[in-house]
C-alpha cells in the first residue's frame, strides 16, 4: 500500500467515525424550549392519582434538597429554591409546560436542568402533575381516573 493509499484509508476512517458521532449527538441531543413554545405544550400524561404518586417518587428523589418534603423551599441550601406550593409567584410560568420546561431544562442559576437525571420524558410529566398536587385546591387541575 502507497503512503497516499493509507492517508486516504485514515481520512475515511476519520470521516466516518465523525458522521457516526455526529449522528448519534445530535439524535440525543434535546433542544430547550422557549418559554412561548413551553406554554403551549401539553402533557400527555393524565393528572390522576397514579401519575401523582409516581411523581412523589420521583420528587423525593431528586427535588427535597431544595424544595424541602412539603416543596415550600424552606430548607438550608445555597440556592434560593422556589415554593413550589405558590405559583402565583413563579418567574419561569406555571402552565404545565411551563413546569415540564423548568424541570427538564432548568430556570435560572438556581434551577439546574434535570433532563439527565429524570431521562423518560413520561416520568417528568408525573413529576409536573405531582408539583400541581402541592397548589392551593382551587388551583389544581381537575382530578381524572385511574385507567
């Protein structure tokens, strides 16, 4: 084999891993909503008491650090949390796609993305209805039925 036989062999081997890669970044990559795309998502998980246990779950594994048991934020962290109990007050929205955004892609410096942490888009929706359960009863949406 020439030398410009084995440059040629390397460069398509290089342009190759390269397409692959590329492929394979950008199929995984999700891109972060804007807020105006947010509020018009969503959710393709029903609000029912199944969905809002699941999410419970889902928040005391990955939210009380900074929101607390109770989500009132009223915990000893470094960054100011929100009450997630008051979302009169949120800056980021408070539809559900609104909370499915803040959660997935994160608000702020205080509010880290957790689309790595919680990768099944269907168990952060369970996670936004069971942020919804937290609201004062007459902000809630209505109840449906376990299917």
């Amino acid at each position: 084999m020439t030398q410009r036989m084995i440059r040629f062999c390397a460069l398509c081997l290089f342009l190759a891993a390269s397409l692959i890669y590329g492929v394979v970044f950008v199929s995984s990559a999700q891109q972060v909503l804007s807020r105006e795309e947010a509020q018009k998502l969503k959710s393709p998980v029903p609000y029912t008491k199944a969905s809002i246990a699941r999410g419970r779950i889902l928040y005391t594994n990955d939210c009380t650090g900074c929101h607390g048991n109770d989500g009132k934020a009223q915990v000893d962290v470094i960054a100011d949390a929100t009450d997630l109990t008051e979302p009169k007050l949120w800056k980021s929205g408070s539809t559900e796609g609104e909370v499915f955004r803040s959660i997935r892609d994160g608000a702020g410096i205080s509010m880290p993305p957790y689309k790595n942490q919680i990768q099944k888009e269907e168990d952060l929706w369970h996670l936004v209805n069971y942020i919804r359960s937290l609201w004062p009863e007459a902000q809630r949406p209505k109840l449906q039925e376990d299917k």
